[in-house]
C-alpha cells in the first residue's frame, strides 16, 4: 500500500493522473529488474491497483523456426519450451515469477530517476495541454525569477510563464515575489516541455484589461473593434456600442475616470485615447486624430492612403511626439496616412494644377484655357481623355462634338507617338518585353530603370523597395508601392517554384 500512497501523493501534487505514476514506478523496477537479472531478459513488473503488491516476471517467447530467433535470452525453440512445458505452443509466453526486488543504492537511484522522468513528461504534457486553450487570456502570476531583463512568472504553481524583456512595457522592473498580469500571447510545445510566453506589450492585453473592467465589454454590448499602442507612452482604442442608449466611450472611461484609470495604473501611466469606431474611414480618422482638429481628408482607396489636411497651428499636436499620434492613427485605422497643413495642401494643388496644365498644353497643342478646364473635370492623364466617351466630354462647359472629338484624336496620335518613342528607347537599352509589361509603373520610370541597368523583370525582382525608390526618386514613387512592384515583379519566381514538384513527379519516359 505504500506504493500507491506515494503514487497518490505525488499525482496530487504535480496534478497529473495516478495511473501515469503507477505506470511509471512499473517502468522503474522492470528497469531495475533488467539491471539485476541481465539487460537481454524480458522483465516485467505489475503493481497491483489495489493492493500494492509488485508482481515481477520474465516472459519468454515460443518460435516454431529457430532461425527467426534473435533474442536467445528473452526466445525458445519449440524443442526447448516444451521440455520446460510440454504443451507449449508457438507464440505462446513462457511465465516466470521472480522474487521480489531488495533495491540497492544505485538501484533505488536509477528507478527514481526513471519515475521522475515520467512525471516531468506526463506534467509537461498536462501543462501543455491546458496552457494552448488559454491563449489571449490574461494570467495572474508572481515573479519567480528575473534574468538579463527576462521575468520568469509562476503561474499559480501550475506552469512557469517566460515574458521577455521586449514583451514588457518599457521602464518597468520587476522583483522576485512581485505579482504581475500578463496576457498569454503564444504557447509553443518544445523539448524541455511547453514554453508559455506571456506579454504586457501587445495590443490585446490592453483589450483584455477593459474586458475586465467594464462589465459592457464584458457582455458584449459593447466591442473593442481596434487597439494601437505605443507601450508605456500612449495608445488609442476603437470601441462600438451594440445598444444605441449605451455611449461606448463614456462607459470606458467610467464615473470619473475610474475604469480607464485602473488600466492606466494597470499600464503604469501609459495615456489612453478612446474612440468611437465608425464605418465611414473619413470620420473615424477625423476621431483617431484627436486631440488634433482636422480640416479635410482626401482618400486615395486603392492605396489605402489618405491626405489629411489641418489647420498650420495644428500640425505639431496632429503628428505627435516623434510622430507619435499620427503613427498610432495610421495603426488603429490600417490606412497610411499623409499629414499637412492647409497652406501645404493649397500649394500642392496649385503645383498639380500647374504640371497637369502643361501637360495637356504640350500633348493636345491647346492654350491654357481648355487645358484649365480639363483639369478642373479631374482628368490627370493624356490616355483618359483618349478613352472617355465623346458625349462625357461634351458635357464640359464650352465643349463641343468637334472640339471633343478633336481633342481625343490629338490624344491618340500624341500617345501613339510615345508609344514609338518607347519602343526606340526600349530597344537601344535593349530592355526586355517583360519588363515593359510590369503593373505599378510608367512608361518613363521604366526607361529610367533601364538606364540604371534594370533590363528585365529579373533584375526588378532582385531589387529591394528603398533601391527602386532610390532610382525612381521619392517623388515619383513611395516606398510601400515601390514593395508591392518588386512583389509583383517575383511572382513569376513563385509560380515556377510550384511547378517544379510537379513537373519532378512525372515519370521519365523510356526512349529506345
């Protein structure tokens, strides 16, 4: 019985199933028993569930062919087995029982190393088990350990929890004994057992912080849509009432600051900016800004890109320290944002005008009238004016079936004429026809490509995106649309990748 009230206090204790420590010890004496009685030999040990009594035996093996013997300690011959028993069949077990074990020093060393081995992997096992559901949820825990700024946490007595040095909030320290809250941001099953990673930086734990403070997030009335933070300076949240009657950041912010103050403190003095979630992108990034006041949004919807226009004494508060604001807007609405002021703006607008102007002047032959008043009707490019429909370009004031017809066919001819430039061009830089075709980039930047010696969609693809931009220049090109080229340009590599297996997997014909 002692046996089993070991097992029991140990199942106890490491909160795993009693059969695992019983089937442990077994594996143990059999261990021990093989030491005693010789490595080769079949021991087996079985402790009794009720009794704790340990049965330990050898068991032989009865082969018909004694050719197919490979073991002459743990086999018989038919012959053999049969003097021993003399209806033994083949298959069949010999059973003895061996006398009971009287463990010696090294003996009782190796079985409990056999048994301790078990019970940190049936624990690992456990933990693991129960720690990957867990994952997003916030852990109370106490300091047990800190090494090279990583805190080691004792997750109430059940596992240990890593949070790493750029997982905390910056400047915080922490001391063995002290209690901590962290979310569980990943749980990854390794050799020495399952790593629990914890966090007090992401997103998700400020999120987790408010479920837990306001019971409307809690019961779902209310929905934590966005989270951007800037840990331990500033963060900014989006939440949405699901009840008209309930204003979702009054009831985040509390009587008196109270709820959004115990995740500040929580957070320790890290600013917090609630914001009402919208639909419409324009005044949701209108609210993001704040406490900024912005004049105009202009979006660019493709892109996901947007012009934000504020007023000049605006500008500093709508950026942010070190373009703090402006960074955890972009963040919290997924759209790059593009801050200036209203004289920045006017002046870019008059410059747009200005070059769009000279273009149809140049391209059309026209004065600066008519190129005036197609800018005014928003076109950009000489090739929309080709391809709008003659009744769309009548409707211009002051335009007419012969003066719209006119226009685009000045339009054609002037992009026909470029059409041969580039062809000349393209050829006396000897750059290839896949490169011609590449979605995201003109004629001109092309050609610029070339004379920089980028001649196919190769040589794009090998680019990095601050390389294209650097031989475009800034201004002709942004950085996120110089990477989604060079993406664009590789996509051929991944086609290839995925039609080599296959192509591997056909079967070589037989030429004769």
């Amino acid at each position: 019985m002692e046996l089993l009230q070991v097992a029991d206090t140990v199942a106890r204790e490491k909160n795993i199933d009693r059969e695992i420590v019983i089937q442990a010890m077994e594996e143990a004496i059999q261990k021990a028993g093989r030491s005693k009685y010789g490595y080769e030999q079949d021991i087996r040990a079985e402790i009794d569930r009720k009794s704790g009594l340990i049965n330990l035996r050898r068991f032989r093996e009865v082969l018909e062919n004694p050719e197919l013997m490979e073991n002459e300690v743990a086999q018989l011959t038919l012959a053999e087995a049969r003097k021993i028993k003399p209806d033994a069949q083949p298959g069949e077990f010999l059973i003895d029982d061996l006398p009971p074990l009287d463990f010696g020093r090294i003996a009782a060393q190796t079985a409990k190393q056999v048994i301790m081995q078990k019970v940190r992997e049936a624990e690992r096992a456990r933990q693991y088990e129960e720690f990957k559901g867990r994952v997003g949820e916030i852990i109370n825990g106490v300091v047990k350990r800190v090494e090279y700024g990583n805190v080691i946490v004792d997750i109430q007595g059940r596992a240990e929890g890593l949070l790493r040095r750029d997982e905390s909030i910056p400047r915080e320290a922490f001391n063995t004994g002290d209690r901590i809250r962290a979310i569980i941001y990943e749980v990854r099953e390794e050799l020495r057992g399952p790593q629990i990673f914890l966090s007090r930086s992401h997103p998700e734990f400020m999120a987790k912080l408010f479920m837990q403070e306001v019971p409307e997030i809690y019961d779902g009335i209310i929905e934590i849509r966005r989270v951007a933070r800037d840990p331990g300076s500033r963060a900014k949240i989006a939440v949405i009432s699901r009840d008209s009657s309930i204003d979702p950041v009054g009831a985040c912010v509390g009587m008196r600051g109270s709820r959004v103050q115990a995740v500040v403190g929580e957070l320790h003095g890290e600013k917090i900016d609630i914001i009402p979630w919208s639909e419409d992108i324009a005044s949701f990034v209108v609210s993001a800004l704040q406490p900024a006041s912005v004049s105009k949004v202009v979006l660019d919807e493709e892109k996901k890109r947007m012009d934000v226009v504020v007023p000049d004494e605006q500008l500093s508060l709508a950026i942010g320290r070190r373009g703090q604001n402006v960074r955890l807007a972009s963040m919290l609405t997924g759209w790059d944002i593009d801050i200036m002021t209203e004289a920045e703006e006017s002046q870019r607008r008059a410059d747009e005008f200005k070059t769009r102007s000279s273009l149809f002047i140049e391209a059309l032959d026209v004065d600066d009238v008519i190129a005036h008043l197609l800018v005014a009707e928003g076109f950009t490019k000489v090739n929309e004016i080709a391809d709008t429909p003659i009744d769309e370009l009548n409707e211009i004031e002051g335009f007419e079936e012969e003066i719209s017809s006119e226009l685009q066919r000045r339009a054609q001819s002037w992009l026909k004429l470029k059409a041969e430039e580039l062809k000349v061009k393209q050829d006396e830089l000897g750059i290839a026809d896949d490169l011609m075709t590449v979605e995201g980039l003109l004629s001109n930047q092309i050609v610029k490509l070339g004379e920089n010696g980028i001649k196919s969609l190769d040589d794009l693809a090998d680019l990095a995106g601050d390389e294209l931009v650097e031989i475009l220049g800034a201004d002709s090109i942004t950085v996120s649309d110089a990477n989604a080229v060079i993406m664009k340009a590789r996509e051929h590599w991944f086609a290839e990748e995925e039609a080599a297996p296959e192509q591997a997997e056909e079967p070589v014909k037989n030429e004769e």
